[in-house]
C-alpha cells in the first residue's frame, strides 16, 4: 500500500481534527481521543473540556488556580505518562503540544477579567507525535488518563489504521486499552 508524505499526512490529520481548544466542548466528564498510525508512527490526540483535566473551565481567579491549571498543562504534555505502549513497540515520544485558551492566565502580564465577559467552557486540546522501532509489537495502548485526571470519566475514542480502517471505542476508568489493530509490514 502506498503511504501518504508525513507533511500531507499530518495536514489531513489535523484537518480531519476537531476545532480543538477553541470551541466549547459541553460534555463535562468526557473527553475524545484519536489515534492514528502510519507505519511507525503514532499520532494521538486528546481533547475534553477544560473541568475533566484541571476542574474548571474558566480563567482561574487566584494564585492556586494558576498553580492547578498549569500543573495540570504540564501533565497532558507528558504524553509518556498517558499513553503505555508495549516495551517492545519500542516507542519515543517525539513531540506533543497543548492548546487552550485558559494559557492567557499563565503568562506574566496577565490580569483577571470581569467574569461575565467570559467563556466559562474553555476546552483543551493536546496532540502527542510517537515513533515506535517495531510498530507491529503495539497492537494496543494504555489509556491512563484516568489516573491523572479523575474528573474524566470516560473518553471516546477513535483509531485510523495504515489501511484506512476506522475502529471505536469507549474507554472508562475500568476499561482503558485501546485496541490499534495490526500494523501493517515495516
């Protein structure tokens, strides 16, 4: 099968990606993960409002709410800690990123504004670029983003695989291996 350039592939991804940060995601408690392989790359991305990583949707009024969201910035980032791949997959993580529009708050210059003039349903969104040495050894993946952000609760997922298969699935705290299916020959 011939494989998309990664530049034309990354930019149907993130085409093919919802609005992201910016739109309001209403759902409390539900997040959305895609994940999508191409030989031995795996592209991940997360998206759920705001209340489900950092436990408001707002931009935060005090020191310790700054404090909270960017801790809870910091750990979406860590895409080693949210994702567990087989050891044999051998997988690095070679980028991710985090979107939303509370980051305004964290920067020096910033100062509270009027809360009626807010967006009280601010989103994040987070994307996370793995290369794995021996993609056909992960066939699956631990979702442990439950374990870091208990007011998610459960997250829809969807997987595209080399060949253009789609699968879905819903993971929970209780059940939280996403099944990738068989990755095609190196």
């Amino acid at each position: 099968m011939a494989r998309l350039p990664y530049e034309l592939f990354l930019s149907a991804l993130l085409a093919a990606a919802p609005a992201g940060a910016q739109a309001p995601l209403h759902e409390h408690g539900i997040a959305e993960l895609l994940a999508v392989r191409q030989g031995p790359m795996l592209f991940l991305q997360l998206k759920g409002p705001a209340v489900g990583f950092v436990g408001f949707e707002r931009i935060p009024d005090t020191k310790d709410e700054r404090e909270v969201l960017r801790a809870g910035l910091h750990q979406l980032e860590e895409g080693r800690m949210l994702f567990h791949m087989p050891r044999e997959g051998r997988c690095n993580l070679l980028s991710s990123s985090v979107a939303t529009p509370l980051l305004e708050a964290l920067q020096p210059e910033a100062q509270p504004t009027a809360r009626e003039d807010e967006d009280d349903h601010a989103g994040i969104f987070a994307s996370y670029r793995f290369r794995c040495a021996t993609p056909a050894a992960v066939d699956a993946i631990d979702v442990r983003v439950f374990r870091y952000f208990t007011g998610t609760r459960e997250i829809r997922a969807e997987v595209v695989t080399d060949g253009g298969n789609r699968s879905r699935a819903t993971l929970t705290p209780e059940y939280s291996r996403l099944t990738l299916g068989t990755a095609a020959p190196e």
